[in-house]
C-alpha cells in the first residue's frame, strides 16, 4: 500500500539487459509504466509486487509464465514470469488491450 511505486518501477531500469536490445528494452519499460498507469492499474501492481515479495521470502514456486501476461516487459522484469517479451516480439497490447 505505501510502496513508492514510481521509484520502484524506475529501479527496475537498472535491471534492463545491457545488450543488442538495451534501448528497446528501455523504451518498453517506460512505455509499460504509463499504459498501467493511464489504466488504473497501479494498486493492482503493487499488490502483485507485494505477493511475489512474499513468494521470494517463503521460497514459495510460481509459474515460469502463462497466457498474455506473458507480453508484459514490466511484469518480466518484477518477476511475476519468465518470458522476455522484447527479445520475442511480444506487443503490450496482447495483454493492455486499448
């Protein structure tokens, strides 16, 4: 509830893969940040980001990925799944429908 969203989801550019991809990745990243915002979605992420804190602490398993989250870059990189949407051609909108 008190997670300071904004600073937590910049953080996460330090995660972005310094490779062939880096500029794509980051402009993902940002790209993401505004469409869950515009949408009304950052209670639900700090939720999810409160959850898979938990899951990381109780050294509980999730799943390596499933259905259109899957097309979400900021949800690769909070660790909710496995699947690197910018390096398979995966687009937002699979999963933010506008």
């Amino acid at each position: 509830k008190y997670l300071d969203l904004d600073g937590y989801l910049v953080g996460l550019s330090a995660q972005v893969e310094q490779d062939e991809l880096f500029e794509q990745r980051l402009a993902r990243l940002h790209q993401e940040i505004e469409l869950f915002k515009s949408k009304g979605l950052a209670p639900i992420l700090r939720v999810l980001i409160y959850v898979l804190d938990r899951f990381r602490e109780t050294n509980t398993l999730w799943g390596v990925g499933r259905g259109s989250s899957c097309s979400s870059y900021l949800l690769y990189l909070v660790g909710l799944h496995e699947v690197d949407p910018v390096r398979y051609e995966i687009k937002i909108t699979d999963f933010l429908k506008d």
